[in-house]
C-alpha cells in the first residue's frame, strides 16, 4: 500500500447522515474480485436506477469523476464491517473522507486502505457542503497540518496520531507486528499455563 | 490492591502482549471466526507467502452465501463457499461447511458449539460478531485487513474503547422481548450513540434474560454504534454452556468455572457512561424508517418530518419516501407483503418457538421465510414440531444461513415490498434493491404474518404462552 501525504482535487458533497455501508456498497457486489475494481459499485442503488445513471447525483456529475474527496454528515459509513465500502471509495478515487463521526469499523478499515476519515466539527462539515452544493470545490489536504484549506477557508480536521502516520507511511500492521513477534510467543506460552481451558477443546 | 475493574477491563488487561507508545494495545485473539466473506484476506496472506498461525483457534463457517433451498443461486456464489473451503482445507482450519450438521450463521455456531466462552477475546470479519459478548466475551467485528492480520499472528491492535453501562431495571412486560430492549435503546440514544464504547448490558431484566435472549441483545450493540456488547457471566451462562462439544471438560471446567466467577464488574467500578431504563416502559417495538434508530412502539404513529428536530427532518423525509409511509398514520395496521423470520439476531431455539406459538392454530395472510439459524436449531425445532407450525400456518421452512437478512444467497424481498423481519438492519437495499424492512421480535413477525399488517402481538397472546 503506497502512502500520502498531500492531495488536492475536487470534493463532492453528500448532503445525509448515516450513510451505512450496505449503501455505500451493496452486498450483491462483494463478491466479485477486487482486481476488476469495485469504483463502479460506489453507493451504486443510490446513483443507478435499472443500469442507467440517475441525473443529479453528485456523484455522477463530471466533475465527480476527478473527485479526491468526499463530504458527509455524521455517522458516515455505520453498520456492516464489509472493508468493500472502503474499496468501492478508493477505486473510486477519493482519498479522504470528511464528516463530523464515523463507524469505528468503516474508519479503522479506510486507514488500513490509506483512506484517511477526516473528522470536522457540524458547522464545518454544513460550511463544505454548502460549498460543494454550488459546484465542486477544490480541496487541499495535506496530513501533516491541522486544517485543510477550501480557497481562501482554512477548516480544522482531527485525525488520530498513528493513522495520521501509516496513511503517510503506507504501513501495513502485519509488518509492524513482525518485530513484537518474542513478545507473542512468550505471551502463548505462558498464557498455556495460565488458561488451559482456553485453547480450543477437541469438540465432538 | 488493584483498582476496581469492569469486567471489559478485566479480560482487557489478561490479553496485553504489548503497549504502543499512543495507547494501543497489541492484544491476543482467543478465537477467530472467519466465513465467505474472508476471500480477500486469504487473498492477502497468498499474496505475502503466509501461513495461519493458529488454525487451531480458528474456525471457517459457511453462512452468508449458503443456499437455503437446493444449490447456490449463482455460479460467483457457489464460488465464494468453494474458495472458504479450499482456503480451511489449505490452512488446516476446522470448517463447518453447507451440510455439516454443525453449520450454521457464525454467530449462531459459535456460541451452541461452546465455542464462545466466558473471558476471551474474540474476532470475526463480520460486524454482527458483538454477539458473543453475551457470554461474557469481548467480541467484536474487524474488515479484511485485521482479519489478514489475525490470520498471520493471532493478535490484533486496538485502542481501549469507553465503557457504557445500560442498566435495564425492573421486568420486562408480557410479549416483550430482548429485541424490544435492544430496539428501544437504539432509538433512544441513536444510531451513533455508543460509538467507541464497549457496551455493558445490566440490571434485573438482563439477569432474567435466557441466553438466547442475551445474544440477541448483544448482537444489536453494533446498531447502537458500539464496539461490543457484553454481559457478565452467571448461572445462566454456565448452565447454557456445561456439555457443549467445544466447551473444557473435567478439571479445566472447574478451572474456567472459577476463572469466569472472577470476571464480573466490581462493585466501585468506574463507567465512563451510565444509563439507566426501566424495562417496565418497554413496549412491542418496531422501525418505520432506513436506519436502527428509526424504532417506535407499535402503538405509535408514523414521524412528521416537519414536527421533527431540524437535524431529524431531512432524514426522516427520505425515509418516509423510501419506505413508502405517510406522516401521521398509525403503525399499526401497515400492510406488509412477506414476513422474514432468521438471522443472527433473531433464528435462535426460543426465536422459533415464540414465533411458533403466535402462529399455531394460525394461517399467514402473507407469505414469509422461516431460516433457522444453524443446522442445529433446525434439528431440534423439528423435533419440537415447529416446522409443522410454520408450515400449516403457510410458511416456507428452509436451511440454515444469512439468507434474507443480507440477500447475498439470492434469498431477497423484492422492489419496493414490505417485510416484516427479525434481522438487524432495515437499511436501504438490505434484504435487496428496493426492499422495506420493517425491524421487530419474533413474537412481532409472526403476529404480522397472521394479519397481513404491522400488530400489537399482544392481542393475539390472550391465553397463550408467551
């Protein structure tokens, strides 16, 4: 997974909360690989109707189709654990997602996807959508400072520390867990000891 | 002395491997679930030359795609069960494949098999997985990356959530269910009203609930937002598990039994929330709009956006439209189309048998699925006879798995029809495009069915067990 650091492109705005991840991608689609691109499945029920895009969407505007950012209200991306949300996102082309909350699930996924959830305060978040509602706006991220700039807008986002970092790095766990890996083998064994009941009976 | 603990801390603390300098905990992974839907991390561990390093602690179900009449409905998705197979069978992981008498929905299986026990950690790629907190567990639903990682290590990072503690006091009313408990506080506190807290479920009408019931109020913590549902472990607990094929016997019984009577929260325990509710105002509840929260009593009427919260109004317009309602109108007496009766949530023993016992002696208006929620609770509702229930009152009895509850089988409510469901989301598109899910107990479903429109099931319990 490559990292990043800044990005600056179009953001379209989604003007709803709670946008759950059955919407963002529904279930019919997950399970087609993923190297054919789940992009096309991005909120597809809310953006097709009978295969045909329907018009309005902000999504299937042109200008969407350059989009790097998304804009939401709070609790987006709730529910199913299903990390295709994230992957219909990235495929898409967005690179951050902003809104006041997120479903920890969906936001652990996207930082493990270099999809960073950008948390801004209500106001913030209703001052981009009324930006985005006019047409698409530029956005400016850069993941080492505290703000993101709309024009001339400065608008303060929160991200934990160590995803602020793995998205930079494009750290993967699997490889940070490698060097706690003596650390692990002494915990099983004297965890054997300790809970013996633990470890898996036969079963019948 | 230690300082109090709550019983999140407790198992918490005995799963540390290492502490990160920002606070995140490199814990152990007791069990690891994994179904259909795990393909991709299989993927990665392919990709990466990896090995499961524990296969003895994981276990591969088939649920989510599994057909429930005949064969997969497609080829893709007799693909995704065969590619679970292949990858237990590769990695040397028990698998409870289509026709195993132990397969079933994960979260059914893992807790009837013992699986699930009081004091461990537990994963699954499968947000629903919330569930096994009801025995006393910190489980909780990862994406497919953590499952990769879990797979090649055993071990998962993460933060310590806030504690909530939901006390429900008092007793429930007749006709009231766990599903009621679980729907009403959802509507109470929101959708997101428990995001990054584990869940502590207490108070006397907890205590009275059968385990079954537990697990259905533990699987609904993720509708609440929260990380994990959990409920300490007694009697009940022990009792449900004692005998179960996966459960320790002989002296490591009596060593866990002693483990787990240490785990409950003391008594100074510190929560970081607290809410309290009286179970007594509890009432038969059921959704009317597109998300968990969207949850009322039945003698309720539909929400007027207009009359609603600024930040309310907009949603509740949408829903509305999408679920095909009129502001104002009562619930019930809404039409509905077909009936769903399964899932995780609600396709456990004593789900059927409060179902059964609205409908015998009754025929369905509408027609309606019954999937059991393993092969095992297929097997003993048939001994019981209520199979013949659900059948004589109209119903179609299947096999057991996801099915309706997420449409991925094939198994789906048609455009724009209305289902009367005991499963956990009524989200746009859930049970299928164009689907409206109405979300309610067991007991609710099938006094639905017997009408053909949203009812008190209340009236219809007059001289019946409930």
């Amino acid at each position: 997974m490559s990292g990043w650091r800044t990005h600056s492109g179009p953001a379209v705005g989604l003007d709803q909360h709670g946008i759950d991840t059955d919407q963002l991608i529904p279930a019919r689609f997950m399970s087609t690989p993923r190297t054919e691109g789940y992009g096309r499945f991005l909120l597809h029920d809310q953006r097709f109707e009978e295969g045909r895009p329907i018009p309005g969407h902000p999504l299937n505007t042109a200008d969407a189709e350059d989009a790097r950012f998304l804009i939401a209200r709070r609790d987006f991306g709730v529910g199913s654990s299903r990390e295709a949300a994230v992957y219909a996102l990235v495929d898409f082309g967005i690179r951050a997602v902003i809104a006041p909350s997120f479903g920890d699930i969906f936001a652990a996924n996207a930082v493990n996807n270099a999809l960073a959830p950008l948390r801004v305060s209500e106001a913030a978040a209703e001052s981009l959508l009324s930006l985005t509602g006019t047409g698409a706006t530029e956005l400016h991220v850069d993941l080492t400072a505290t703000h993101m700039n709309a024009g001339q807008e400065k608008i303060a986002f929160a991200l934990d520390d160590h995803w602020r970092t793995k998205i930079i790095n494009g750290w993967d766990d699997i490889d940070l867990t490698g060097k706690h890996q003596g650390a692990i083998a002494a915990y099983r064994e004297a965890d054997m000891v300790r809970r013996p009941w633990a470890v898996v009976a036969r079963g019948a | 002395m230690t300082a109090p603990r709550t019983l999140y801390q407790k198992i918490w603390d005995a799963h540390v491997i290492h502490t990160r300098e920002d606070g995140a905990d490199l814990l152990w992974v007791d069990r690891h679930l994994v179904h259909e839907g795990s393909h991709h991390a299989f993927a990665r561990l392919a990709e990466r030359g990896l090995r499961v390093a524990e296969p003895g602690l994981t276990t591969g179900v088939a649920d989510h795609y599994v057909p429930t009449r005949g064969t997969p409905a497609s080829e893709a998705i007799g693909r995704m069960i065969a590619t679970l197979r292949e990858n237990c069978a590769r990695h040397g992981i028990r698998f409870f494949g289509q026709r195993d008498p132990r397969q079933g929905i994960v979260h059914v299986v893992g807790p009837e098999q013992g699986l699930t026990l009081p004091g461990l950690t537990m994963v699954c790629g499968d947000s629903h997985t919330s569930t096994h907190g009801a025995l006393g567990a910190i489980a909780f639903g990862i994406g497919a990356t953590e499952v990769a990682h879990v797979l090649a290590t055993q071990t998962i990072w993460q933060k310590p959530a806030r504690s909530l503690r939901l006390t429900f006091d008092g007793a429930l009313g007749p006709g009231i269910t766990a599903k009621d408990m679980a729907l009403h506080w959802i509507a109470r506190l929101g959708s997101g009203g428990a995001q990054g807290h584990a869940v502590e479920y207490a108070g006397s009408a907890v205590r009275a609930l059968s385990m079954e019931g537990r697990l259905t109020l533990c699987n609904l913590s993720i509708e609440g937002g929260a990380r994990c549902g959990m409920v300490a472990p007694d009697d009940t607990t022990f009792a449900y598990l004692e005998g179960r094929s996966f459960v320790p016997d002989g002296p490591h019984w009596e060593a866990a039994r002693e483990a787990w009577s240490d785990l409950p929260s003391d008594a100074d325990a510190a929560f970081d929330r607290d809410v309290t509710i009286d179970a007594a105002e509890i009432e038969p509840t059921v959704t009317w709009g597109t998300s968990p929260e969207d949850a009322l009593p039945i003698g309720a009427t539909v929400p007027d956006p207009d009359r609603a919260a600024t930040d309310r109004r907009d949603h509740i317009a949408r829903a509305l439209d999408y679920m095909g309602l009129s502001a104002g109108r009562p619930l019930s007496g809404t039409p509905i189309d077909q009936v769903f009766i399964g899932s995780c949530t609600n396709a456990r023993i004593e789900d059927l048998r409060e179902a059964a016992s609205v409908l015998a002696g009754r025929v369905a208006k509408v027609p309606g699925l019954v999937s059991p929620g393993s092969a095992l609770v297929k097997q003993v509702a048939e001994q019981e006879g209520l199979d013949r229930v659900f059948r004589d009152a109209g119903l179609t009895w299947v096999e057991a798995g996801c099915s309706m509850c997420v449409g991925m089988n094939g198994d789906i409510v048609p455009p724009g029809k209305r289902c009367a469901s005991t499963t956990n989301r009524n989200f746009r598109g859930r049970q299928g495009p164009g689907a409206r899910t109405h979300l309610m107990s067991p007991a609710m479903v099938a006094a639905a069915a017997v009408t053909g429109e949203l009812t008190d099931v209340r009236f219809l319990l007059t001289g019946r067990a409930a």
